[in-house]
C-alpha cells in the first residue's frame, strides 16, 4: 500500500518508476516494477547479484532531487560483503539498501538477469543472456510426521513460493543425493534448475548445500567433418570462459563427407565406429576445455552442437546411408533435445543436448546456426552468406525470404589436395603478392608479420621454417598469378616462354610455378602445379555456382553485401576472392568476414534459449535448394571453372584490378577445366 | 452432408445414433459419432480390431426395421481375412461394410479401445483400457529433394493427421532404426506410440515396418520385502499373459526393513549393494515372465511398480537413511516417472517406469495401490482395509474421509520365527480345528483336501509330508488353542493338567502344544511354543492397534466392513482373525479378501493412465497418521496383546464363539505378553 506522499524511486538505464513505502529494499522495489535486476539468494544478502548504483543530486530530467540520505545506511551485510570480496565505491547490494527518499538507481549490466553479451562487430547482435539453466538459492521447510511429504515436495515448494518457478521434476541423480544435502545445508540449498523446453519438463538439474559460489557452464559445439571447436560460456555471465579445438578423429574413416558415408556402407560396424569416434572425441574436448577453464567438468549442464548433416546422424548414432543418395532424406530434420548421457557424454549427468535443426539433406543445423548468427531473415539489404569450409553452406537473402543450399567444395581451401597445402599454422604461406612485370612472389607466413622480401624476415621465421600454402595462401596465390598473367583464364599455367620466368616449370604435362625454394636448407620447394589450380578452380566453381544459383532463384544478379563466415573465411582477402570468383562481384568494403558464424549460432542457442525457437522457426521458413536436382547449377559450375568466370561479368572487380587477356593453350588440355565437373560427384555430401 | 433420408445408423451398446449417406463405412460413422469401435490400421482392412454385429428385422425399441441389405455385400478383405484368422459368423469388419440402409451395430466389448477388464469379486471395479502405449499403423509421405523434411516429421505428420495424435517426439533408438524400417515397410509402418504424462513428453517408441501383428507389454510389479510379484499384461487386451514370483534377493542384507536400512547405515556401499540386488532380480523376473508368456522382452514397453517406502528408496538407489529415524522424511512422496534404462532395468530401450506416489514414510506405494484397488475413498460404508505383510498397510474410510498407517506386524504372519512356521507351500498345515473337550487337533496341509483325520489322508500327503505351519494356519492354530482353552487370554499355554491333555507339554520355563509327531516316519515334530504364541500376540498387536488408532482418528468404535489383502490376506480365516483379535468385532460375512490388492493396484495403473492421475490426487487427500507418535498406539497394542483383547468387546464374535475363561498364571509369567511393545521397535519399518 503506497500513497502519492512515499518516496519515488527511478530506475535507469530501463526508466521504470514508482512510490514505495519508507524501508521498501531496493530489490523489492525492482521486483515490483519488473525491473530486471539479478538476484540468485533471493535476498539474503549473501549473492550480491543485485548491487546497484544510486545517484544523488538534482534530475531535471527525472523532475527528482536525491539527497543523500536517499537510502538506508551502508550495513553490515553490506560492509562485510565489501571487505570479502570487494565492490566498486558508490555500489549497494539492492536487498540491503532501502527507500528512505525519492532515488535514482542505475542497474549496472553486470546485475541484470537478461545481461547482453556484446559481440565484437558492429553488425552482430548482442545476445541477451537467457540460458536454460539457472540457478536459485531457496530456504526448505523442514519435514514433519505430521504432514510427511517428501524432501523433494518441500524442496519444490520452495522453489516454487521464493522463486514463482513452475512445478519442477528432479532427475534420478537429485534425488539420489538430496536428502544429505538438504540437511548440510541445514535446509539451505542452491539448485540449478533447467527451466524446461519442448522435449523436458522443468526440472532441478543440481543441488549444492547452503549457497553456491560458484557458477554453472555450457557448451557451445561446431562439429566440422574436419575440426571440432568447442566455447566453454559462463551461464551467468555469458562470458566465453576457455575455447579447445580438436581434430575430428572420424578424419581416419575419410577425409570429407561422401568418403565416411562410404565407409558406413562399406563396412557392418562402421556407422557406430565412427560414431564412437566422434563421441569419445567429444569426450577429449570437453576434458581438455575444463582442464582449461580449471572447472570441474561435471558443472557443464547444457551444451549445443551445431554440425553438416552427415556428422549429426553420425554422432546421434544414426546410419548416414540415406545421405549418401538421393532424395539425401534426413531422418530428422527439427532440432532435437536429449540428455548428454543418451550421446554417452561425460557431463553433468543430467545435462542437457541441444542440437540446432538441419535445413535440408545437404544444408545443416551448422547453416541454422550461421542463419542464427548471421540472421539473414532480419537484413534490410539483401546479404550472401557463405560459409566456408569442406562443404559450403550458402545462404542468400533479405527480410522478406531466405534461400539456402549447400555445396561440396572440397577440402581445396583448407589446404588438402593441394601439392604444397598445408593447415593454417606458423611456416604457412598465408599472405602472396606477384610483380606482374618480373613475375616475382613475395609473401607473408604465419607467425612473422613481415614480408618475405623485408629486412629481417630470415630470422623471424627462423624456428618455424616456410612449409607449406594454407587455404587462404593459396586463394591469393591462385589471384595473383591469374593478376600477374601467369595462369589464364581457363585456368592453364603459362610455360616459362609464354609467361617469360623460369619459376615456370615443366612439370609433367603441364606446367608449374615455383614459389620458394628451401631445399639448400633443408625445406620443402614449394610450388603450385597447375593440378593445385585445378583443384582451386574445382572449389571455387562449387561455391560460387551454389551462390549464383540461389540468385537466379531469388531473381537477382547482384548481391548487396557478402559475409564470409568459418574460421578460414575470416582469413580470405575479399579482391583475391573476387578475382578467382569464388564469390560474385560486390564492393570490396561490403565483403566482410563473420569468423566461426556457426560457433557463434552455437553459443547463442546456449545463451538465449528463446533465440532455439526462433531459428527452428527461421529454419522452416526457409527456401532450401538442392543443388543437386537444378541443371542450371551445373551450367554455372563449368561457366565458374574459368578464372574468374567464362560467362559472369565482374564489373566493381575491374575497377580494381585488370586481369591480362592471357591464353595458354596450345591445344589438347586448355578445356580440362570444366571437365572437374564429372569429378565433383564423388566428394558430394 | 446427410441429408434426412440417409440411412440411420444406431450403435449399441452406447445408443449413440445418426444419418450417414450410403457408401459410408461403418468404421466413419462410428468415428463421426464418437463411438469408441477400435482400429489399428486405421481403416485399411489389415488389423480386424473394427469387428462389429450388425442386427436385422425389426426393432421398435429403436424405432427401424433393418434390411438384409442394410450393409454392403461381405467382400474380398473381410473373405481374406475371415479365412485367415477365423471371425465369428454375422461379424463385419466396420472398416469395409458401408451403409445401404438403416441399421443396428452393435460393437462387441473386444472392438473397443476402451474395453472393460472384468475383475472377479462383485465389488471391485472393472478397468477400463486406457494405457499409456498404444499401437497407430500409418501410411507415410516419401522424401522429396523439394521439400527436404526429415523421414522423422513426415512420420509425425502421418501420425498427426491419420490419428488426430499431438506433436510426437522419437527416442534416440527410433531414429536410429527409423529409416531402413520406413523403407522396409515401402512407407507403411505401424508405431508404438506414448500418448505423454507429467514427465515425458508424447512420443514414439518403436517402429515395426509394414502392419505389425503383434502386440505390445506391460509389466505390474509388487515389490515387498520378502517377494516380488509380477504380472505380465497385454497392453491392447488388458489379459494378464503370464504371472511370476521371486524372493527380493535383499533378504540376504536383512529379513525385515528395519535390518536392511541398518545395514545401510553400518555398510558404506550398503544401500548401493542393496539397490544392485533389488535391480538384478528384477531382471530375472522380467526374463522368467517373457519366457513364460513367450514373448521378446523388449516388447514390454511399460511397468508399473508399488513398494513400500524402504523398497521404493532402495529400488530408485536412494539412501533409505531418514526413513529409518524420525521424522522418517521420504526423499519424494509423489509418484515417479522414468526410464527404465535409468533404473537398468532389460525392458524396451525406450520403456517408460511409473512408481505410484508413497502416502507418508512408512505407508508406502504399496498401500496407495491398495487404495487404488480398493478404493476406500469411494466407499459408502466405513472399511478398514488391511493389507497385511511383514508390515501392514491400514486405511481406514468412506467416501468423507480416508485415514491410512502402517504397522510393523514382522514376519510372523509369513511363517517366520515360528519354531514351527514355515512359507505357504506344499506340506504346510493351512487349516486347523481342535476338539475343545479332546484338546486333539485335526488339520489340513496344502496340498491335500483331506482334513488329518480323514480316511486316505496319509496317502494324499505321501508326496509333501507334513512340514510345518504356514502364516494362515498359525493364525487358526492361535485361534482354536485360545477357543479350546489350551490358550488363556494373557497368551499362556496351560500345563498338563490345567488343560487335561499330555499334548500340552513342559518345554523350558513355558510349555508348548504338540501338534503333529512325525518323527517315527523321519519327519518333524510341530509344536506350538509360548514363543510362537507371543510373536503372533505381537504381530496382531500391531495390526489391530494400528486399525483401532485409525477407528479413534475417525470418531468410531466399529466399522461396516473389513476387506484383508495381501497374497495371505486371501487364505485368512475371519472367524481365527477375529478371535485373536487381530481384526476389529465385525459382521463375519463383512470380512472379506482382495488378495493381493496392491498388485492389482499396480495392474490398474498399467492399463488405465487415467488412474494414475486419480490415486496422485487421492493420495494427496489421505490423512496420514504416524503411530510411532500416537501415544493411544502403544495403549492400544498393550491391550491387544491379550487375546482377543483386554479392553475391547467382541460382541459379534460373541455370537458365534464363547471363549473360555481360563487364566493359566501360577505368577512370574503372565505379564511378558505386553512386553512385546519393547521389542517391536526392532522391526520397525
């Protein structure tokens, strides 16, 4: 009961106000308003979750004076919370501090339950933290023959009274080991409660004597065919507390996706090798990022797992035949919701699996998380998706419809397949210029910032040599020596008299160009064989046909922007992209790299789980197109073999950049180009 | 649209009726009308579920005379299918006869999906079928590259829109073995489907391909202290197809409950031991009733199980610690859905477990399924019901009110530490009269019909020999020793001479009664001994102490029936039962047995889901009384040492019995009946 004469209090940045009566806490108050002010004890003073900011002085703006006996007095819950742990000066802790006067109060983000987790680029959405498992510190009733429910009973009754939380479930491993807790705590608990979704009701995952300290943590997973990445993320905070990455062991069964589906059909057991495979790599991740994170690995209680169709049958234990032929039918396509120890997990043993859904046969819940991060659906301007990897996923659209298909580019930009290729690490070739008048390279590698032709370089790269070209290396490597008229348009390198050096080589039938040579001390000679450009022109032709084919069905001929996404996406040089064709032809400064989008989806699906039912319903809404049933997109993939296109005009391209109007071919090999064509169906999938 | 001259259809029995253009099938009509006519196959003339009788001629009752041609003429599926199997000549299979003109249909109880389970006694109720696993036959959507859905939602869209079903989820297993199975059955496969509960959301569990004939299981399990019964149900008929028994393998660990929660306590791996050997024996039995009934054990898809308290924790691998000291918290009270994999136990993969919810800590699932079976809480008159055990579950109501306690009677009544008891089996004395002026007893064994003073009695017990007494027979033994004055009220056995026979013998500091001398044939001697008599002076105690505390919590000094359960309860004589005092004075013909009630409560559970939900809101509405701080209680168990009882009036049984006075104390001995009390704590639990 308040009258128009109690003290106004006013809350920033979210502007809710109103009266409360004299000694009204702080916490109360924000309660009342629904202001979102985060409190794990309920308080108790013992969390400090809810400190607050007050300002004093006069607020024209608010029409409010706060003097400064606004609120109660510093205390001693307060003073002893300050000298423990220590609080930033001007901060109270909400439930101490009471209305004494009219007060501004500033939430601090940090004590916000829906705190935004801000994201390093302009153009990415902050994600507000709403994870599906919290924790909630309550005070039990204590059990009576007069009245003989069970612990459990009480224990939910409380969490329902203090908290408003719905009837909850306790898993078997709760009850299990909750009566000599309860008593530990002389009936103070903090659980962790899973607040439910479609597949579990909610439920208390944990329960910890008196009030917990520490916090909880989730997992967010990009299963690649190639690398698992794993983000170990606070679910209070939201922060990303360790990150591990980790080959995926399933790379002995095949190195892409069509070669493990094959062996699935090869061999009786070899959907469930591979699936234990995968499994017992998870295992080793999730080992490695709590050993990080220096965390128990068992107060993991949620994880996401975004991956291609293949290695989400597969590490679900589901036989991946039916990806491997057409119609590629899924055996599920929703996302799905599971408990960690159905996968054999070493989690929390009742944590929970979170898989994003899959968009088609070939497009996977790894493009609903790129959708997720990137959010296509939601861009004004109409936004190319690609994200690169031995399988691209490309999705193209605008707010008012969304495409997607994938496309098998191969394992060319990772560096596989190529002669010289090699993973992105220190010794690799990552950065190439050539002189287009004396066809000399120079080039960076990974782990030295300097040139190869600067003062100096000799040395920096001392301990880890020259190796090797990695993926983004060999896309400017490819650029370049088109730029600099040593490979054609067909994609034929010149011979030493057509291109007037002698890095050009015979090399068999063809031709190859000579990029290092370390062989006087003991190093590798790096080259590129024109099978290297083959290779390239292979990869970049799926990925851009795919592309073009989705705006031929979305009736365009230009894009307005193009975000590269994957770990090697944010390495790309957008120019060097656009002169092999990789993409279509965009303004360079609207080329932006996204980094691991996928991850990215991974983690917001953890954090938020209202964004899991907004992307399951993005997914459905999306236009999925099999590349593999369009005649066009073979059409597009022999007219993008050329470098950068046969047909495609680039015309922001040649503002930039002239390309020489060079041609090879003296007969007998200059149309081998197109004929990867025939090829390419042997690494579908 | 009908229009008013279209055919009437009229169902019996459930009289619902209506127009139906001609060429409608019988099965629609059903459908439009609600009428509960069974289908698996969903009109597809495969499954036969949807057999009806149709009636001809005149019925003026319903106001329609119905022509021979009333149906369509009989045709190839139902010829096919009636040489197949056989089908009762005049039945039609409502899925293939359409309507001509007006008709009578009658729907045979086993056409209903809802059928009636008769149960054999008059005043218990029937069960309706309503489990929580049902078999759906579908015809599925094949993939499409243009509309790439998973098999899995196409499968839940077939569900939805030929069933009407909510959205379904699929077990981990389901999708693994999903897609061979689609393609086996070429897209037609019937589904194991379970329609949800508080728990778990609707999913499906098992896929057959093509029409499964098959049914599907489910298990009703009573797990006492000293034996675990199970009985094996169809889930589509309601048929128990096999029943079987085992002894709880925790009997090792301690006889009664008491011994096995201090085991518990005084063995650091006690309770897991225990919960280790409750789980394996419950895998024997399930393995012993799928071999007796012949079926694969995976097709038991759910179980129900009632326990008391101490079983329910140990069973679940919870700590029965707080169980064995007051206040005697529970660690839960409601009931519990799981996995059977999380209990480990062999059933489907995907089977689902239901535990009925406990009443208070020592009134367990056990007595909540008598209730269930029972149903005090419908009762018009005031029953006491009884189900005695090594602990006795008591509820004492009507339709106002239910009361319910527990009492720890031991296991006297099951044979054990009598010197001469033993478990109901053949050779065992069950039935017993003594001549009040010979003081000569006369008995039957199981086994044989004859009493022992019947000509051919020695040959019918030439196989078994007479052994010992079972819990049923010492009760009568007890009984007739006290109508024949061998036994005085405070519980003596008389000397010699004060009885006038030399079967009453000096045997210690007490004398015994000879009952059967079997040691010229190399048998036993049976005895009764002033031991024997002061256990069951102790085990009755408890029971009727227990009952009469219920009787003053309810206001009253009689009640209007007495129903005694448990697999012993049914051999009980009322008339012995009463003359120990064991029961309260009541009408004889009042007193009546359910068996085992709180199997048959479990078996209900199964099969109807709805109960379910019921004995969770009964439970909740059941006062609890904990005797263990009832002072009365011990008042009462002092007073009903004696036999009958030293305060108490039998009028009733007065009818039918005078007991004689007789009091065989020379000093010294007689007050060490209500001694018991002491002991009693011992086997508490």
């Amino acid at each position: 009961m308040t009258t128009p004469n109690d003290p106004l209090v006013i809350f920033t940045p979210s502007g809710k106000r109103g009266r409360f009566a004299v000694g009204t806490p702080i916490l109360t108050a924000a309660r009342q308003l629904g202001v979102d002010l985060d409190s794990v004890c309920g308080g108790r003073g013992i969390c400090s979750k809810c400190q607050i900011q007050p300002s004093y002085g006069e607020f024209s703006k608010h029409g409010v004076t706060v003097d400064d006996d606004a609120l109660s007095e510093w205390n001693s819950v307060e003073e002893r919370y300050k000298s423990k742990r220590g609080m930033i000066d001007g901060r109270r802790l909400g439930c101490q501090a009471q209305v004494q006067g009219d007060v501004v109060i500033d939430v601090p983000p940090e004590s916000q339950v829906h705190k935004q987790v801000v994201r390093k680029r302009a153009e990415a959405r902050d994600i507000v933290m709403d994870p599906s498992t919290k924790l909630f510190f309550v005070e039990v009733q204590q059990p009576d023959m007069h009245d003989p429910t069970g612990d459990l009973e009480r224990l939910v009754k409380a969490l329902r009274e203090q908290w408003d939380l719905p009837h909850l479930e306790a898993d078997l491993g709760v009850l299990a080991s909750m009566q000599p807790i309860l008593r530990k705590g002389e009936w103070k608990v903090t659980c962790a409660v899973h607040l439910g979704d479609d597949m579990f009701s909610p439920r208390i995952m944990h329960i910890w004597p008196g009030f917990y300290e520490g916090s909880i943590y989730g997992l967010a997973v990009d299963l690649g065919s190639t690398t698992i990445a794993g983000h170990l993320c606070d679910l209070q905070t939201g922060e990303v507390v360790a990150s591990s990455g980790l080959m995926n062991p399933q790379i002995r069964f095949g190195e892409d996706l069509m070669s493990r589906v094959s062996y699935s059909m090869m061999n009786d057991s070899g959907a469930q090798e591979m699936t234990r495979a995968v499994r017992d790599g998870m295992n080793t991740l999730f080992t490695n990022i709590a050993t990080e994170a220096g965390i128990d690995q068992s107060l993991i209680v949620d994880a996401v797992f975004v991956c291609n169709p293949v290695m989400h049958h597969l590490f679900l234990g589901i036989d991946p035949f039916e990806l491997g032929q057409a119609p590629f039918a899924l055996a599920s396509s929703d996302s799905i919701s599971l408990r960690a120890l159905e996968l054999g997990l070493n989690l929390h043993p009742a944590a929970r699996v979170y898989l994003l859904p899959c968009i088609a046969g070939h497009v996977g819940a790894d493009a609903a998380a790129v959708a997720l991060s990137e959010a296509p659906d939601k861009s004004e301007d109409l936004v190319l998706v690609v994200d690169v990897g031995t399988n691209a996923e490309i999705l193209l659209g605008n707010k008012d419809k969304v495409l997607a298909c994938s496309s098998p580019t191969g394992p060319a930009f990772e560096g596989a397949q190529i002669s010289s290729g090699q993973r992105a690490a220190p010794g690799a070739i990552e950065r190439v210029e050539i002189d287009p008048v004396t066809k000399e390279p120079r080039f960076r590698v990974i782990g030295s910032d300097l040139w190869s032709d600067e003062d100096g370089f000799a040395e920096s790269i001392l301990s880890s040599g020259i190796t090797g070209i990695c993926g983004s290396g060999i896309i400017e490597m490819v650029a370049e020596m088109r730029i600099a008229g040593i490979v054609d348009g067909p994609g034929l390198i010149g011979s030493p008299a057509q291109v007037g050096t002698d890095r050009c080589f015979l090399d068999g039938r063809t031709h190859s160009y000579l990029v290092w040579d370390g062989t006087a001390d003991g190093g590798p000679r790096i080259t590129v064989t024109n099978r290297d450009i083959r290779e390239i022109q292979m990869a970049k032709a799926a990925l851009y046909s795919g592309a073009r084919l989705l705006m031929d069905k979305f009736g365009v001929d230009t894009v307005d922007r193009i975000v590269l996404a994957g770990a090697f996406g944010a390495h790309i040089s957008p120019k060097h992209a656009m002169v092999l064709g990789m993409i279509p032809d965009c303004i360079l400064e609207k080329v932006t790299s996204a980094g691991n989008a996928a991850g990215t989806g991974a983690r917001i699906a953890l954090l938020n789980v209202a964004s899991r039912r907004e992307i399951e319903q993005t997914v459905k809404a999306i236009h999925k197109i099999e590349t593999a049933i369009e005649p066009r997109f073979q059409e597009h993939f022999v007219n993008a073999s050329a470098i950068p296109n046969s047909v495609e005009p680039f015309p922001i391209l040649e503002t930039h950049v002239t390309l020489p109007d060079v041609n090879f071919n003296t007969g007998g090999e200059g149309d081998s180009a197109s004929g990867g064509g025939g090829r390419r169906r042997r690494r579908r999938g």
